[in-house]
C-alpha cells in the first residue's frame, strides 16, 4: 500500500495526492461542479454529432442542387436520394419497351435489422461447415480463450501470495512463488497468449480464402465479371471490393469474434469468483453500471458505420483514380494531361483526407467520454465495492473482510479480489468497444454484402442501373432478364437474329428489331457510323448483353471466337499468348507441339519473336512490348490455332497492311472460318459474300457483294459513306 506523508498548514494536516486524486475529491465534494462536467460533456458531444449530421445533410442538399439545375424545373422534386418512393413505369415510345425501376433511395451502414440479416447471409460462407478448417479454427479460438481467461484468474491469486509473501517477509515462500512457480507458469502463459494471436491471424486468413474463393466463383462465372462491371452499374471499385474489402472484412470479423467471445468468458467466470469474495451484489452492480452507461454512450455516439464505408468508397475512387492513369498513361502523356490528372488525384486524396480527420476528431471527442465513464468512472465504482466488505461487516465474507484474518491475509485478499474486479471491469469494458468495433464492422458488411447481392442477382440473369433523365430524374432501372420473353437456340452451324431489338444496358435503343443470318460460307461485313450499334450486335452474339426479345440462334462457344481491335494479351509465355484460353496441357493433347505452333507463327509473319524474345517460354508483358500490328497478327494466328467455325472480327486488322490483311484473311478461309467483320475498309469487301449497313437512325439494309461491286468500291476509303434511298 502506498505510504502516504502529511503536510501541515496552520492548525490543520491534509493528505498529500496527485493532482489526478485531486480532481476526483474535488468533484466529488461539490455536487454542483460534478454535474456542470457531465452536462459541458454531453452538451459538447451531441453539438460534435448534430454538426456532423448537418454537414452530411448540407452536402447531400448541395449535390441535389447541383442535379437540379441541369434539368427542368418540374423534374428537380424527384431527385432527392433520401426518399424512397413507389415503382416507376415508363414506355420508350420508339420502341415500345418497358423499363420498370424504383427511384434511389439512400442506404446507411448501422447495426440494424438489416446488418443482421446480412451477417446471417455472410456467415454461411466463411463457415460452410462442421467440418470445415474455419469450424475448427473457431472451436479452437474459444479453447484458447477460455484457457486465457483460466491463466488470468490463476495470475490473480498468484499476485495476491506474492504480495503478502512480501508484506510478510516470508523468504520461503516468496521465493516458492515468485520464482519456481512462475518459472514454470510463464511457458504456458507464453504459448497461451501467443496462440491466441496466431488462432486469431488463422481465422482471419481462412474467412478470406473462403469469401474470396466464393466471389471468383461468382464473379469469373458466366461472363459474370463483365456484366457486372458493364451491364449493372450499382458496383464502383469492384477490385477493392474482391481484395480490401473482403480483406478488412475477414479481420474485423475475427477480431470482433475474439473480443465478443473472451470478455463474455470473462465476465461469466470473473463473475461467479467475485461474488464468494465480495458478495453476490458486487458482480451486478459492475454490470448494470456499464449497460446504463453502454446505453448512454450510444445515443451519443457518431455513426461510425456510415464513416468506415464512406471511407472505404473514397479510398476506392483514389486507388480506381491511380489505376486509370496507369492504363491511359500513354494517352495521358500525348495530350500533355498530367496537370489535369494531377488535379484529379489531388482533390480524390483531399476528400479522403478531409474525411478521415473528421472521423480521428470525431473518435478523439468520443474516445474521451469513453475513457471517463467506462475505465475512470468505473475504477471509482470499483474502489468503493472492494472496501465495502472491509468497511462494513454486513457485507464481509470468508475471502474478504474476514474479523479473524491478519494484515497480511487482508492485503492477499485485497490484492486477489482487486485482480478480479479489474479483470470484470475490463471485460465489460472491452464488450462496450467491441460494441463500438460492431458500428465500424457494419460498414465493412455492408460494402461486402452489397457486392456479392450483385454478384447474385447477375448471375440469375437480373440487372440495376443508376440512370437519370430529364422526364423521371434519377431512378433504378431494373432488367429481369427471365421476363424479357426471348428465345436463345444452340445451333453450331447457324448465327440468326429473329427480330431481335439491339438496346443497350441502359435502355437505349439502337435498332428496334434486327433481323439476319449467317451460315457456313457466307462472311457477313458489318459497317456504319459510330454508335449505330455494330459492335453491340457481337455483345449480344457473345453473351455480353441481355437480349430483349425475339429469337436469337448462336453456336456453342468453342465455335465461335471474338477478335476486337486491341487483342488481349495474357500475363504469361509467348506460347501462352497464342493458344489462351488454353493451357499448354491443353494443346498438347490437341497435339499442337511447339513446332506446330511456330508454323503458326510463320503463317502471320512472326516467327521472328522467337529469336528477337528468347523463345516459347519467356515471361513479359507482352502487351507492352508487341507493336500494335504484331499483336494484331498475333491474335489471327490465335485464331488459326482453335479454328472455330464462326469468327467476329471487330477491326482488328486496323494496324496492319493491305497486303498482310489479305493474306491472314484468304488463310482464315483456307482453315475454313466463317467471318463476320466490323470495318471500313472496302479493300475488305473481296473477303465477304454480303453487306449489312446500318445509317444513324436505328435503319439497316443488307446486299450481296459480287465481283463488280467490290471491284467498282476499290477506291473508295469508307464502305459506309453510301446513302441509303429515299423511304417512300
């Protein structure tokens, strides 16, 4: 026990304490003082909240300003996000579509019914089963626990023999103790605490390799990953959401279970040993105090959820930022745009900046009262039960406040029950932040749980659009591709459209009702003005977009490859760059050898590469170190090499020659390849049998090329530039 001197002053002695002791007496001693502190600290909190309310509500008040003075007058009422209002209808008149969709309504992460609903949703996934690793690791996080709970209660009563071996002066004893027992003791306590760490690092790595292996699942399934960053737009950053969110996620998720699960232990067994010390009250005083003051610091509390996920989107945007920069640098630095990028970059960084010092000062502020009314306060309280059994008889026990037992067994007492009481305090302490830890865990769930509900509803075929206009504002519009009323045949030798309408993902339509077809030996030149709807055609072929109605006949697709104008080069070998999708496995037993393949390479004029990069097995990025025509040439050669029956090439033969262009497309006839082409270039009409042309008003006419025709347009640069006749 601490000595403590006395200081005299005049007539009279007081007892010399630390400023921090001071304070304390002095607020206790004027009631009047003790209640002005509570009320200043209330006060300033709820004025820290209510400004930071305001500000969000400012700015979302700003942003709808800014909406409504880009649309009519009449319009600006609709474009509030906060207000959730009934389903929209509306009918393209050209078309005659519906477009069904609700209005936005803004979304908070908290810890509400619906947080709840979506950890019922996510839970399942990280722990499929009894007999999975995470089930086990979960199972032996709470052994660990409760062996760290057991070691704490044991270092209690350790501390208090220690302490009056001490007092005592009792050699033996205290060297008994202090040495040899906790000589052999501090193994156990080490490896106990250390394992948890490493449980807890375990768990959190498993919760991730299971979400992440569950959103490639989804995400790379069925074109999935292109649908949902193309055809639904509810998804921003989809990147950080498959890496740092599910990351971040997966952590918070283990610590949260192991300060949910350990100062529940805690409190059970802290509990039941104070109360043989200190009496039964003793334990419930301590625990209604902190559910009174749990309660309290809620309804003080900032919305910290809210916070962690606004961060979140706006740390996405800086990293989204970085990332277009790396890939449009060379744009970027034709156009000398690096100041207006810079700008770009700097006010992202900003907005995260001034976000994240809003939320450390709102966290400081919330941190204080957190400090006084759940360790100080409670510290206060703690005091007063430990001396209560000494002070008063009435509520003296055997371990505490025994009439018979010494100085020495009181000071054991003392020292052992203040080690529970403080372990108690602790724990209840840690399920009040944990609390805390909840607010902020909801705005990880929530960015998770929105991005694998999308994954969802894409791969049943439903999609949602943020899109405004100047009749209906902002709105969502929904495509539900299972009422769409189409029909979608398997035919490998046949590509057919039935009246088919060609709309975008956002409702535009480009051609009300496309009708054609395309069998074996005829190759198809598609051509027309930018956004008549060329290349959304080969979206549809593909898969890449719904389809809206009539009939659409496409092969399987093995039988049909896609080579866009910018061919695709894969992080891998040269030969990986040739066969992809395919692995060399999967060539091999196709019997493509490597001399098989330079054959290949020699058809387009390539067989070069192997000296000039060192052969098949060299790994680059090889998109950086091909010219534009050689990858050109080198996508062809993919082409030679799976043979499909039918082909779309969009452009792609753009950056080579007229006399390289010639021969790669007699070759794709020589392997049999049906064509269907995007191009300008009336060189390209000997290579076709017939022309679809499309003109800006959505209208389209298809003729056949004969040898008159294409030779008569030899010298014309654009096949589109003709007219189409007059409508009667």
């Amino acid at each position: 026990m601490a000595a403590q001197s006395t200081l005299k002053c005049g007539g009279c002695t007081s007892s010399k304490s630390s400023y921090s002791t001071y304070i304390a007496n002095a607020i206790l001693n004027n009631k009047k003082l003790g209640m002005a502190g509570l009320i200043l600290a209330l006060a300033s909190t709820t004025y820290l909240k209510k400004k930071y309310n305001d500000v969000s509500n400012a700015t979302a008040k700003s942003l709808k300003e800014k909406l409504a003075t880009k649309l009519t007058n009449e319009d600006a009422n609709s474009l509030n996000p906060e207000v959730a209002s009934d389903k929209v209808t509306t009918t393209n008149k050209k078309n005659n579509v519906t477009n069904t969709g609700n209005k936005l309504k803004k979304r908070t992460a908290a810890v509400d019914k619906r947080f709840f609903e979506q950890i019922k949703r996510l839970i399942p996934i990280c722990v499929p089963g009894i007999k999975s690793k995470e089930f086990f690791l979960v199972v032996s996080l709470a052994v660990v626990l409760i062996l760290r709970t057991y070691l704490d209660i044991w270092f209690s009563g350790f501390n208090g023999a220690v302490v009056k071996s001490i007092v005592s002066r009792d050699k033996a004893v205290f060297k008994r103790k202090a040495i040899y027992e906790f000589a052999i003791m501090m193994w156990p306590l080490s490896i106990v605490n250390n394992a948890l760490k490493l449980t807890k690092s375990s768990l959190a790595l498993a919760f991730r390799y299971r979400l992440s292996q569950y959103a490639h699942d989804t995400y790379l399934k069925n074109l999935n990953f292109y649908r949902a960053n193309n055809v639904d737009n509810r998804l921003r950053n989809v990147d950080q959401c498959v890496t740092q969110d599910i990351d971040k996620f997966a952590i918070c998720l283990s610590n949260l279970y192991c300060g949910i699960a350990k100062p529940l232990v805690d409190v059970f067994l802290f509990s039941y040993k104070l109360q043989q010390a200190i009496g039964r009250g003793a334990p419930m005083i301590m625990i209604s105090y902190f559910i009174s003051i749990t309660i309290l610091l809620k309804k003080i509390s900032p919305p910290f959820g809210k916070l962690i996920s606004t961060e979140q989107r706006l740390e996405g945007d800086l990293r989204y930022g970085h990332s277009r920069l790396i890939a449009h640098s060379e744009e970027i630095g034709a156009y000398r745009g690096i100041k207006r990028e810079k700008i770009i970059l700097d006010n992202s960084l900003r907005k995260v900046v001034n976000h994240i010092e809003k939320s450390n000062m709102l966290r400081f502020i919330n941190g204080i009262f957190d400090s006084i009314f759940v360790k100080y306060c409670a510290t206060m309280l703690a005091f007063k039960l430990l001396a209560r059994p000494l002070m008063n008889p009435k509520y003296a026990t055997v371990f505490m406040g025994n009439a018979k037992a010494t100085t020495q067994q009181l000071i054991e007492d003392y020292s052992r029950n203040s080690g529970y009481l403080v372990n108690l305090s602790q724990a209840i302490g840690r399920l009040i932040l944990a609390g805390r830890d909840l607010s902020r865990f909801a705005g990880y769930t929530s960015r998770l749980s929105d991005f694998i509900d999308v994954l969802n509803d894409v791969d049943q075929g439903i999609y949602s659009r943020y899109v405004k206009s100047k009749t209906e504002g902002a709105r969502v519009h929904i495509i539900d591709t299972n009422r769409l009323g189409y029909k979608v045949i398997r035919n490998n030798d046949l590509i057919k459209f039935s009246n088919v309408p060609v709309v975008t993902p956002a409702g535009d339509v480009l051609i009300e009702s496309l009708s054609f077809e395309v069998r074996p030996g005829i190759n198809l030149l598609i051509t027309g003005p930018n956004g008549c709807g060329k290349s959304s055609i080969f979206r549809i072929i593909n898969g890449l977009w719904p389809v809206f109605g009539g009939t659409l006949v496409v092969p399987e697709p093995e039988n049909i490859l896609y080579l866009p104008q910018k061919p695709y080069m894969i992080l891998g070998t040269l030969r990986d760059q040739l066969i992809y999708p395919h692995t060399r496995s999967e060539a091999l037993k196709r019997q493509y050898t490597d001399d098989k393949l330079e054959r290949l390479l020699a058809t387009v004029g390539l067989q070069h590469l192997l000296i000039r990069e060192g052969g098949w097995d060299v790994v680059a990025d090889w998109s950086e170190i091909l010219s534009g025509g050689e990858k050109q040439r080198l996508a062809m050669a993919r082409l030679y090499y799976h043979q499909p029956k039918f082909a779309i090439l969009d452009e792609c033969t753009s950056a080579v020659s007229t006399d390289i262009e010639n021969h790669l497309f007699y070759t794709a006839k020589k392997y049999g390849i049906t064509i269907i082409s995007i191009s300008h270039r009336a060189s390209l009409l000997k290579h076709h049998t017939h022309l679809l042309r499309f003109d800006e008003q959505g209208n389209y006419e298809i003729e056949l090329i004969d040898e008159i025709s294409w030779k008569s347009n030899e010298s014309d640069e654009l096949v589109a530039e003709k007219e189409f006749p007059p409508s009667e």
